[in-house]
C-alpha cells in the first residue's frame, strides 16, 4: 500500500488526470510546476505519504515560497495548485481528511489591466516597424487580443486568408479570430521573410526553430523600452485591444468571442477601463 501512496506517484497521477481532462497543457505544466515544488519540500521534511502531510506542512511550503522571494500573487496561486491537487486525492480516497481546505490566500492588490494609450499604441508600432517578425507579432496582438501562448502555438496551416483558426491556451476549444488589413499585411511580409523550414510553426527564429514564449516576451519588452513605455507587459497588448474595440463600439459578445472569454461578465469589466484611456 506504501507504493500507492507515494508522493511521486501521486504526482503523476494529478497530472495523468488533468491530460485525460484534456486541459490545457500550460495549465499542466503550471500545476506540475507548483505540485513537483511541493512534494520536493515535503520530501525534504521527511515525508514520503500522503497521509503524514499536515497542514502546518503545507503552510511550511508556502511560507518557504513567500521567503525565497515570491510574490503573494505567485503564493496565492501555488495555494491553488495545491488546493487543486488535494482534492484529486480526497475525491479518489487518498485521503479522508484534507489538510489543505483551511489554507488561506495571502492578501494582494488585484491591479487593474493597462491600456496603452493611443500615442503609446502608435509608438510601439513605430518602434519595430523595422524588425519584420517582431512587428507581425505586435500587430497581431494589438489587431485580435490573442494570449502569448496561442500566438506562440499558431501554426502556418492556422493561418486562413482572412481569420486565423487559434487554440485556447485555457481549455483547448478552438475558434476562428478574424484578421483585419493592418494584421494581414504585416504577416504577409513577415511570411515574405521566414526561413525555409519544415517547422510547422508559424513564427520561428532566424534558424528556423519554433519562436519560444519567453523569447516572444523578451522581444517585446526590449520595444516597449524603445517605446518609452512604461510599467507594461505583453498582455496588456490584448487588454488594449478589448479596451480599444469596446470604446469604438463592437459589441461586448462579439469581443468576448474573439478573445476566447468563457463569460461575457469578464469582458464587461474592461468597460471601466474606457473613460480612463480615451
């Protein structure tokens, strides 16, 4: 029964059961991330069951998290995984007493999404305008407020003539994200310039390798400095885009749609938004 009850095969087994939900593999990779964390801190305490885990171990690790520098944010959302993990275990009768329900989130200011402004909008455009692929990728964020992962994912089969067929980084369900002419254009000429390779991938590096998330992300945080934009991040390129459409008056399920936002009521927060970025 020992074997059974291992942590490391636990572990697998929370991940075996988020695949055969079909979730989202970043969602797999986040919880296999903060779960791995978790049972190499309990390891480390000298447990090697499920069943010798207490609460004041969890609250252990996540203390230990807060210590080594993580955000509370970052805390809260390990509390997640681990809440998430915990009731796995309890609802497959690994446990019978869950240590893990009474944990408490760390408290933490929920910031509200930044909006580039239109001067700030113009300025990053014009910042990488020369750099064909980089400004493909800006214009597709800024012209369909697609997620860095979905973008990162596309492939040149996605790429239809005037919509692109794109996976939700959340859950995997499909939808068609229309392109408008400033996107298409800047892809044409990106596609002008992409290595040839075998890659199905839509953006690839200069070698012809997949362009990676974080190599997306450094790309556009180095234009935004050249922009003289200040205190942003790569996805509030798409909080731009859904604050920038509501303004101009698309309707909020049609933008919910594009976004791929499960509720409308999400889309609707971005309306209080507007009047401080006219």
């Amino acid at each position: 029964m020992a074997d059974e009850t291992n942590l490391k095969l636990l572990h697998q087994e929370f991940l075996n059961s988020l695949k055969s939900q079909r979730k989202a593999s970043a969602t797999i990779l986040a919880y296999g991330k903060d779960i791995d964390q978790l049972v190499s801190f309990l390891m480390g305490l000298g447990r090697k069951e499920i069943k010798e885990v207490t609460r004041e171990d969890l609250e252990g690790f996540t203390t230990k998290m807060a210590k080594n520098g993580y955000t509370p944010k970052s805390v809260s959302r390990k509390i997640n995984s681990i809440k998430t993990f915990y009731r796995f275990l309890k609802s497959n009768n690994h446990i019978t007493v869950n240590p893990a329900s009474e944990i408490k989130h760390p408290k933490y200011e929920i910031k509200p999404p930044r909006v580039l402004s239109k001067m700030e909008y113009r300025a990053l455009r014009d910042a990488c305008r020369k750099d064909i692929r980089t400004y493909a990728i800006v214009e597709l964020f800024l012209q369909t407020g697609l997620r860095i992962g979905e973008l990162a994912a596309l492939t040149m089969n996605d790429l239809k003539d005037k919509e692109l067929i794109v996976k939700d980084a959340n859950n995997g369900h499909v939808r068609e994200v229309p392109i408008n002419k400033a996107a298409k254009l800047a892809l044409d000429e990106y596609l002008k310039t992409r290595p040839q390779t075998e890659e199905p991938v839509l953006f690839v590096t200069k070698t012809g390798k997949p362009l990676l998330i974080r190599n997306i992300r450094t790309s556009i945080d180095r234009f935004f400095r050249l922009a003289g934009i200040t205190d942003a991040k790569i996805n509030d390129l798409r909080h731009t885009f859904i604050a920038h459409h509501l303004a101009a008056g698309t309707p909020i399920n049609v933008i919910s749609k594009i976004v791929g936002h499960k509720r409308v009521s999400t889309t609707e927060k971005y309306l209080n938004l507007i009047k401080e970025n006219p």
